[in-house]
C-alpha cells in the first residue's frame, strides 16, 4: 500500500521563507513577530521582495540589513530589472553586497500596472536571463530565479519557457524557485522535463498556504496559476468563516507538502505572506523542529 512516509525515518526538510518589504509600523511588527517565529526553524534562507518596478527599493534593503543586523539568519535579497538602466540595478546589487547579502534572488518583474505589455528599459537588462549574467559580473552572488510548472503567462510555449529557465541557469543561476501550485503532478512532471532539458539545479516548490481563498484566486488569475476545481469545493462556503477557512487551508497545504515528500521532495519554499502560525504549523509536519535555546 503507497501512504506517506514515515516521518521518523526522513532527514529534516531544507526551508527557506519568504517575506515582503513592510510599509507601515503595524505591518512591521507582524513581520518581526513572524521572523521571531519562524527562526528557530533555521531555515536555509530567508527572502524578502522587490516591490514591482524597484518601488520597494530602500524598504527591502532595510529589512535585509536588519535580517543581518538582528538575527541569525541568511538573507536573499530579490531583485528586478524592469523599468531600470543596467547601472542602476548594478548599482542596488553592489549596495546589498556592500550590506554583507550574498544571495540574490534575480526577476525580470512585470510592466507597470496599466501597461499591457512588458518592454525592456532601452538601456537595461532585458530578460532575468541577462540580469544573472550582470549580477555575476558585479560580484560572485549564489543566485536563485524563478521557474513556472503551469509555464509562465506571457511565454511563447512551454518549450520556450523551459529554454528561458535553462539560460538562466546556465548564465550561472544555482536554484529555481517555483511560483506557487497546487496540482502536484504538474510540478513532478514539471521536474521531469527540466531533467529531461538538461537542468540540474534543484527546483525548489514554491508553497503557498492559502487563508483568504477568494483573493488567492483573484491574483492566480494574473500570476498563471492553476486552481483546481477541488480546491473551490473545499472553500465554497467558508467566504464569512475564517477560523474554518484557516483549518481547511492547513489541510490543504499539509496534504500537498506531505505527498511532495512522498515523492522524495525534501526542500520547499514557502511564501509567508508575513504570517507565520500556518507556515509554522506545516514545517513542523514536515519534520521540522526549532533548534535548542543558544543553538539558531
Ligand atoms: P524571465 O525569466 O525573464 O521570463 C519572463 C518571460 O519572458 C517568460 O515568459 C519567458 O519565457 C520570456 N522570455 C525570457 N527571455 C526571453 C527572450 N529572450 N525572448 C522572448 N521571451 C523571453 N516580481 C517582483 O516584482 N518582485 C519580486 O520580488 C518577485 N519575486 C518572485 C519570486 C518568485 C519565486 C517568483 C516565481 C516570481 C517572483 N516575481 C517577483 C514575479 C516575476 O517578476 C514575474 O513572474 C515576471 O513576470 C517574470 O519574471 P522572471 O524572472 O520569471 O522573468
């Protein structure tokens, strides 16, 4: 009989969490309520986004320097390219070098809202593909980018877009970070073609724990990710109900992420949405425990 595996005999899972740049005090406090939380987890990683366009800029340099400043943790900074010339964002990765960040998590980003298509500043990096190769040349950055099981929304083909995740990492990327999912057999096949395309780096599952169900679907619509017809069923009816809607969305990601496991995934990233009792909650039925007082 298949099943899930047995905890006991699995090593602990490899973490990393992302979290976004806070744009008040309050929803500051949650953020470093939800980096206290999580950070006995001793994740490999933790990442904080770049707002679309750079308009998060000083804000995710601020709380990538007190990552580094206030705790244990290894910070990636993410970066885009859109919307900017080459030396600038030449100029943001050598600050966040210069800041001690060694990691960056390298995009193109998105045209501005009201753009309907995206369009490369004349004098910038065009493509993610380009932004690692400059990164590279501004200092030896471990680089992570990200990679699309459901294909990403604007590419030409499938095919094409797995071309595009290969020049990335062959332009010296050493992680993919997928955008989130919920059908787990089209990230397992998903693996099998980048195997099959020649990509050896690990692809890591983006996690996405889901609470407000309705919002989740509305921003799937514009990131290209799929919502299986289940997923509504289980929701329907929780709209005014969040306690439920909570418990149901710790099933559906502790289900997801158990049978990831099953079929020998053992890194996952999640998107924290800078709240930490569901992510918590999930890593620790994926085995992960907080490291003893003195050791994190
Ligand atoms: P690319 O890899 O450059 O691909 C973009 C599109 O262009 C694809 O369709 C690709 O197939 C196509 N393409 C690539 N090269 C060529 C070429 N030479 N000719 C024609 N087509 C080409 N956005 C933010 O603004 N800030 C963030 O912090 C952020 N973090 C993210 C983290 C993760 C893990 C993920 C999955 C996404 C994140 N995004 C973020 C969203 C991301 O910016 C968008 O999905 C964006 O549309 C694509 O970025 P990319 O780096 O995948 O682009």
């Amino acid at each position: 009989v298949g099943g899930l595996p047995n905890l006991a005999e699995l090593p602990a899972p490899k973490l990393s969490f992302e979290f976004f740049p806070p744009r008040t005090e309050a929803l500051e406090a949650q953020l470093w309520a939800c980096i206290r939380r999580l950070e006995p987890l001793q994740p490999r990683f933790v990442s904080v986004t770049y707002g679309a366009g750079g308009t998060t800029q000083a804000r995710t340099h601020a709380t990538v320097a007190r990552i580094i400043r206030e705790t244990s943790l290894t910070p990636a900074a993410h970066l885009t390219c859109v919307g900017a010339p080459r030396g600038e964002v030449d100029d943001v990765a050598r600050a966040y070098w210069d800041a001690g960040v060694r990691h960056i998590v390298a995009l193109r980003g998105d045209a501005p809202a009201g753009v309907e298509r995206y369009e490369p500043h004349p004098e910038g990096y065009a493509y993610a593909a380009d932004l690692v190769a400059g990164l590279a040349r501004v200092a030896p950055f471990e680089i992570s980018v990200a990679a699309y099981p459901e294909t990403h929304p604007t590419a030409q083909s499938a095919g094409h877009d797995l071309d595009n995740l290969k020049r990335k990492i062959d332009a010296g990327a050493t992680r993919a970070i997928t955008q989130y999912f919920f059908d787990t057999d089209t990230y397992l096949r998903f693996l099998d073609r980048c195997a099959a395309a020649g990509i050896t780096v690990p692809i890591v599952p983006g996690i996405m724990p889901v609470s407000n169900f309705v919002q989740m679907k509305k921003f799937s619509a514009m990131c290209g990710a799929g919502v299986p017809e289940w997923m509504g069923r289980l929701f329907e009816g929780l709209e005014e109900d969040a306690d439920t809607r909570r418990l149901v969305a710790a099933v559906v990601a502790a289900e997801q992420v158990r049978l990831l496991q099953a079929n020998g995934v053992d890194e996952f990233h999640f998107y924290t949405l800078n709240r930490s009792d569901l992510v918590y909650a999930i890593a620790h039925l994926l085995g992960a425990r907080p490291a003893a007082p003195g050791q994190a």
